[in-house]
C-alpha cells in the first residue's frame, strides 16, 4: 500500500515522482498542452478579486496559487516534471488555503450563530486568538504532512496525480484531504442551515415585518451562495478521487476552487449595504444612504 503520511520533501523524493526521464522542455513539450482561455481567465480573475479582497489574506494567496500561478501554468503548458519547484509552490499553496478558507468560513458561521444565542463571550479573548491558531497550525500540517496537489495544463487542474508515465493514481493517495472535503461537504450547509433557522426563529425581536424579510432574505442569500460554493468544490474533489469523471466537471472544479476565494467579496459587496457604505467611505465618497439623508434634511432646513 501506498505511503501516505510523510513529510513533503521525503514525499518528493519517492520513485514515483521521478521525472528524470526528459528535460523540463520535454516534459512540457510532450505532456503538457497550452491553454490560453483557462490561463488568461485564471489571471484575470484573479487580479479583479483580489482588489476587493485585499483584506481577507487567505482568500488573496489562494487567488495567488490557483488564479496567477495556475493561470500562468496553463497558459505556458506546464507539466509537473516541468518545474517541480513552482509545482510544489503552487501545489501546497493551493492545499494550504482551501483548508484556511473553509475552516475560517466554518469558524465565522459558528460565530454568527453564538452571537444570535447570546454566547458571544465564547469567542472572546483568547478563545478566538486559539480558534485562528489552531485553523493555521492544521492547514499547515495538512501541507506538510500529506501529498500536495499539482498543476497539470492539458487536464485543466491540480491534482494529486502528477501525471507520470509509469504510475497510477492509486500511489497518490490523501486520506486526510478526503475527510476535509467530507467534513467540509456535510457539515458547513448544516451550519448554514442553523444560522437561518435561528435568524427566522428570532424574526419576531424586530418590530417592522419588512425590515424582518428583507434580512431574512439577504441572510438566506449570501448563505445559499456562499454555501453552494464551499460544497461544490469539495463534492467535485471528492468525486474525482472515486471515480472517472468528464473533463468538463474537472475543468468546473478547478474555477470553483478560484470562486470559493474570490466571490465572497462580491457577494457580500452586492447583497450588503453596509459593506457597500464602508466601501464608499474607503474610496473617499459619501454612501448613497447617507447622501440621500443629508440632501433630505437641507430640503427640509430650508422650508
């Protein structure tokens, strides 16, 4: 059976990521297929997000690895055994913060949720500082300790399957990713779906029904989104590790993974107008809300 915790150099070091076989151009030239589209959109859609996000440093070195890096990897053919170096970067970058992510996201759903049962104290202090620690120090070990994803341009993904003439994917195993991708599958809608049922179940504390449903809505909206991407990617993930799957649900993995640390801030940018006031206020202008307000009162000053 396949060796599977180890540490990452010792892990690189193992015969069957051997790519001694041809030069880095070789291995390129003949393994590796160029993709301008995926590469051009990766970069893209990277730099866009990352303006936005600039604030949320996981989210933006995740961008780094699976938008820029990728995209550059795509977008020049790369194989793993054409840089090996780069590939291992990119690969446990991209490990790294999709473990940050989606605890951080589990972390402040739980968060949300002791504040709206008035056990906010629960996260206070330390208890926080810990949470966060404890989040870095897995994401790290998970890095460190199991088999990192790599690059590959003609199957349009990161995988832990390098792609090597001789080898199969059984020798490539993470068990440790699969429970995350599990975990992260079940247990973050359930999470979600908490955080709803509480905001309804407390609905009746505001006095204006219409205030009520149109938090509500928002609530349920971010969440849904939100929800759906986290769950998405790990389901495509874990379905490619069980069995064959089309290119086009590979090619949808890896845009998901990029989504999951790029569109929170869209989202909550386009459905929260208190994120939008506070971005108002960054860029030196005055919120919408809070214009309307004053012109409102002069109107009034002057009659």
């Amino acid at each position: 059976m396949a060796v599977q915790i180890r540490f990452i150099t010792d892990t690189l070091a193992a015969p069957e990521y051997d790519c001694s076989a041809h030069t880095p151009q070789e291995w390129t030239e003949q393994f590796g297929e160029r993709q301008y589209v995926l590469g051009t959109w990766s970069i893209l859609f990277a730099t866009v997000c990352q303006i936005m996000h600039f604030l949320a440093m996981a989210d933006m070195c995740g961008l780094t690895v699976t938008g820029h890096l990728f995209g550059y990897a795509a977008f020049n053919g790369m194989h793993f055994c054409s840089d090996v170096l780069l590939s291992t970067i990119m690969g446990a970058g991209a490990f790294c913060f999709w473990c940050v992510s989606t605890c951080t996201c589990a972390l402040l759903v739980i968060n949300r949720i002791c504040e709206l049962t008035e056990r906010v104290t629960w996260f206070q202090g330390w208890r926080s500082t810990l949470c966060l620690v404890s989040i870095l120090v897995y994401s790290f070990g998970e890095t460190l300790w199991t088999r990192p994803v790599f690059p590959n341009s003609a199957h349009h993904t990161m995988a832990f399957y390098p792609f090597i003439p001789g080898h199969t994917p059984d020798e490539y195993p993470n068990l440790a990713n699969m429970v995350h991708n599990f975990c992260v599958s079940f247990f973050v809608p359930n999470l979600y779906f908490v955080l709803c049922s509480i905001v309804r179940k407390n609905s009746h504390r505001f006095q204006d029904s219409n205030t009520t449903q149109a938090l509500q809505a928002k609530i349920f909206t971010q969440a849904s989104i939100i929800c759906c991407g986290n769950v998405s990617t790990a389901a495509a993930w874990l379905i490619q590790m069980f069995v064959p799957t089309p290119q086009f649900v590979v090619t949808a993995g890896m845009i998901t993974v990029q989504s999951v640390h790029g569109l929170p801030c869209i989202i909550y940018l386009v459905l929260n107008r208190t994120v939008r006031d506070e971005l108002w206020k960054m860029v030196g202008k005055t919120p919408h809300a809070t214009a309307k307000a004053q012109a409102f009162t002069s109107v009034n000053s002057r009659s």
